[in-house]
C-alpha cells in the first residue's frame, strides 16, 4: 500500500477514531448512566457521573482528542502532537456537526508543517508549536466551516434518503458500512465524519454487526471460542489475511448484511440516535448497542439535528436491537458458511485465525 494512502488513510483515521472513542463515546455512555440512575435517586455521586460526561463531550475537548490521535497515530514529535490540541478544539467547534471531518484534514496538514519545522532550530520550544497553531488556525479560519458543512450535508442526504427509500438504502448502507469496518480503515470515524444517525445509523450498525458476529460464527469451526470473542467483541479485521488469499470467504457475512440492514430499516425501524461513532462500530465492545441504546433516552446533538427526539423503547424495540446485531448475523452467516462449504468456495481452514 502506498504509504501516504497507509499514513492519512489508515492511520489518521484509526487515531481520530480513537480519541473519539475517549472522548465523546465514554462521555456520552458516563453521562446517560448517571442521566437513567438520577431517575432513580437523586444524589451527588449520579450527578457527578453526569458532570464528568459532559466534560469529556464538550466540543472542545472532543476536537483535542481527535486531533492528539490523529497526530499520536502518525508519529509526529512531542511538541506538534500537544500544539495538536489547539488545532482540533479549533477546527471541531467551528465545523460544527461536520467537525470531525475538519479536525482530520486540518490535524493531519497542520501536523506535518509541524514536523517540517521541528527540531530544525534552536528555539523548537517555540517555533514548532507555534508553526504548528498557526498553520492549524488559518485552515480553520479559511476551510473548516465549509468542510463541516459539506460533511453535514451528506449526513442529511444519507438520512434523509434512507427515511425515502429505507429498503434499498438499508441494503446499501448496511453492506459498505460492513466492507469498511472490516477493510482496514475506520468506519467508525466515516460515521463520526458524516454524523451517520437515524434510519441509516441503525442500518450501518447491522452491517457491522453482520460482519462482526457472522465471521465469529462462521469461523467457529476453526477458532472456537477464542474467535467468537476476539471477532465478535473486538474486531472482523481480522480476517483480512484470510480475505486476502480466498475473497469468497467474505461474501456470507456481506449477505446476510444486505438482508439484516432493510430488517433494520424497514421492519424495526432500528435507529441509531447515539454518538455517530457508534454507527461503525457494530458489537465492538457492545459500543454500537449502547449507542442504539443511548440514542433512544438522549438523542445526540447531531442526531437532534436530523430530527430525533428521545423515546421510551418498548419491546418491539429491545426485540429488534436483539435480532439484528446478535440473533440473525449469526443465524444467516452460519447458514450462508455451510452452503458455501458444501460447494466448495470455503474449505477447512480459511477462516483460521494466526
């Protein structure tokens, strides 16, 4: 892979995934915890879990930590990562609901301009972190409002034409958000970056987790419980190697993508109304259950901005969330893996994990 692709691609996006992820993501589960026990009994320790949420989700701290991750992930030298800090706070609040996307064009340029001048003079206290600023600065000041924007729109358009069109859409989100979470890139900071909620959010959870539990259970033969868990709590990039030498391997868990994602859309009308980060991140860690969980009682900014108001979930809701992340990847993906063992496109072996 050509390194710059690897270094901005990859890389950076892994890093502003990351800091969202210790950021805005624990943030918002710490503040929704203490939200649903202050229901309960109203005290200081409850208060206090609602206090360090939003802490951890003002946008300012959000955009730092992006910004530290991109930078972390890239290798840059000590100064220019924490100048970092400035650069994404800068760049995330003016993108407004587009800002992640803005924190990673920014961070990585500002960054590297940072690097250009570091340890290259006598005053590098001074001179690298303020190049580094400065740079950042003037490329929020010129561009982050209009990349925020642009991100935003094509946010609304994907949840707005999923709201139009939820069966072929459900189809189409669920699969590429699924290629992306096991490709190694990060589709959890192209959610974050498109503010992917609503309808299409919840059809990018199933494609997720269609990727996740279905290669767990389709693997199962040759990695057992060990696979289960590192696949389907961790991550399906994992199977790249295997991916790589018999692309046939990946198809059943695609499938049962395409079919999982309009269930979701059209007969549950599963949303995710989290933080967007979660919409790509399927069953890692539950995040993506806990985003659809989270996105019902406290509708994240972003997702108030397409239209969601928080709901009392019923049973048909909890069903949903049970059947499309858990219950069917793994029915539909076993199903699929023996048909295609039968045949012979998958054989005893290609699935194991190194």
């Amino acid at each position: 892979m050509n390194r710059y692709a690897k270094r901005y691609l990859i890389d950076a996006m892994s890093g502003m995934a990351q800091g969202l992820f210790a950021s805005l993501l624990i943030g918002t589960i710490i503040k929704t915890l203490g939200q649903q026990l202050l229901r309960l009994n109203q005290n200081a320790v409850f208060q206090f879990l609602v206090n360090a949420g939003n802490f951890a989700t003002d946008a300012h701290v959000v955009g730092a930590a992006m910004a530290i991750g991109i930078g972390f992930a890239m290798g840059v030298p000590a100064l220019v990562l924490f100048s970092l800090a400035a650069v994404g706070s800068a760049a995330n609040v003016t993108g407004g609901a587009g800002g992640p996307l803005a924190v990673l064009f920014i961070a990585i340029i500002a960054a590297e301009m940072g690097c250009l001048v570091s340890k290259k003079t006598k005053v590098d206290i001074i001179v690298t972190p303020a190049v580094t600023i400065l740079i950042g600065a003037l490329l929020t000041v010129l561009t982050a409002k209009y990349i925020g924007a642009a991100a935003s729109s094509v946010g609304k358009f994907l949840v707005w034409t999923t709201k139009l069109h939820p069966f072929w859409m459900g189809i189409l989100v669920s699969a590429v958000v699924g290629i992306a979470l096991t490709l190694p890139i990060s589709s959890a900071a192209i959610c974050a970056a498109f503010g992917l909620t609503g309808l299409a959010g919840g059809a990018a959870v199933a494609g997720c987790c269609a990727q996740m539990v279905g290669f767990a259970v389709l693997s199962f033969r040759e990695n057992r419980w060990g696979g289960i868990l590192s696949q389907g709590l961790g991550t399906s990039m994992l199977q790249m190697p295997n991916i790589i030498k018999n692309p046939k391997t990946w198809i059943p868990p695609i499938l049962t993508s395409m079919i999982t994602g309009p269930i979701a859309t059209c007969l549950f009308k599963m949303e995710m109304n989290g933080a967007a980060v979660s919409s790509g991140m399927g069953t890692c860690g539950l995040v993506g259950q806990i985003g659809v969980i989270t996105g019902w009682f406290e509708p994240s900014e972003v997702a108030v901005g397409h239209g969601a108001v928080a709901i009392q979930p019923g049973f048909v809701d909890w069903l949903g969330l049970v059947l499309i992340c858990f219950v069917l990847p793994a029915v539909l993906c076993w199903a699929f893996g023996l048909l295609f063992r039968k045949i012979g496109w998958i054989k005893e072996g290609d699935l194991a994990l190194n």
